[in-house]
C-alpha cells in the first residue's frame, strides 16, 4: 500500500514536471546493477560463504541440543530430581547460546548487517558517484531507484528547497 502511495506520488509529481517541461528525470535498476556488477557478485559471494559458515555453525549447535534433548527424553524417567533439574539447566542454556548466537549473527544489527554494509558500501559509493557523474553531464535533475521502495538517488541541488520552506516555518503565524 505505501508502495502504491509512493508510486502515485512519484508519477504525479513526473507528470506536473514534465508538463512543466523544466524538469529531466531519470531511473535506474540498482538490483540489475547489482547482479551484473563484478564487484557487486563477488562482495555477495563472500557474504554468502560467511553467511552459510554461519548457518553450518548454528546447525550442529542444534543438533547437539537435540541430541542432548533425546537422551534427556530417555533418561528423565529414571533421573532423579536433581539429575533432571541440572540436565534441563544445561538444555536451557544450549538454548540460550543457540539463540545468542543466533541473535548476534543474524540480529538486527548483527554481524550480517554489519558485514553485509561493509563489502557493499564501497560498490554503493561507486555507484553513487558514477550516477551523480551522469546526472550533471546529461542535465538530469531527479534520478529514481526503480527497485524495491521507490527511492531518490540524485536530486539537483538547485532544486532544494529545504533550506526555504524551513525559514517559512519558523516565522510563519507570526
């Protein structure tokens, strides 16, 4: 829906510029880029052999949970309370690191992101760069990313009005 809304907003806005006939605006696919770029395939296969080292780390902490979980289920018959109380504590704690571990890697801000940002940022920044390089060389004033949310990747800044509608603000009903 916000997707929609955004679209909406970005063709009506092309529409009134174009009528206008002031305005040059482009688009790219940065996910096409992206899959046709060398550097770009080669930082995501890194990522993905750290990604599935990962992967393969948490799995056999899984299993050994499991593993420890069945001879638990076998034995808990005929444990005593304390046995059952210690080997329950160490199955809580498996599954904590397992979540942990799990959580640090994978999390919001985990080592996937973190490292998902650094081999991609210098193939973003190139890209950045080559596409303000375009931008002034042919005159465009806008230049949208097609993939995913739509999203401004250049905006000339001759055409900025922040600066304006801010001072509006700030003495405006006074």
């Amino acid at each position: 829906m916000r997707r929609r809304f955004a679209l909406t907003l970005l063709l009506a806005a092309v529409a009134v510029l174009q009528a206008a006939g002031q305005m040059k605006i482009g688009y790219i696919s940065s996910e096409a880029i992206m899959q046709a770029l060398p550097e770009a395939i080669d930082a995501q296969k890194s990522l993905d052999a750290l990604v599935a080292q990962w992967e393969g780390e948490l799995q056999k902490m899984q299993a050994d949970w499991k593993k420890k979980f069945d001879e638990y289920d076998k034995k808990r018959l005929i444990m005593t309370d304390q046995m059952r109380g210690e080997t329950e504590k160490q199955l809580r704690e498996l599954d904590n690191a397992i979540t942990d571990y799990r959580n640090k890697k994978f999390g919001q801000n985990g080592e996937m992101y973190q490292k998902q940002t650094e081999v991609m940022k210098p193939v973003q920044n190139k890209l950045f760069q080559v596409l303000e390089t375009i931008a002034k060389e042919d005159g465009y004033d806008y230049i949208f990313d097609k993939s995913g949310e739509i999203l401004l990747l250049y905006a000339n800044d001759k055409l900025d009005l922040t600066q304006k509608v801010l001072q509006r603000m700030q003495t405006f009903g006074k």
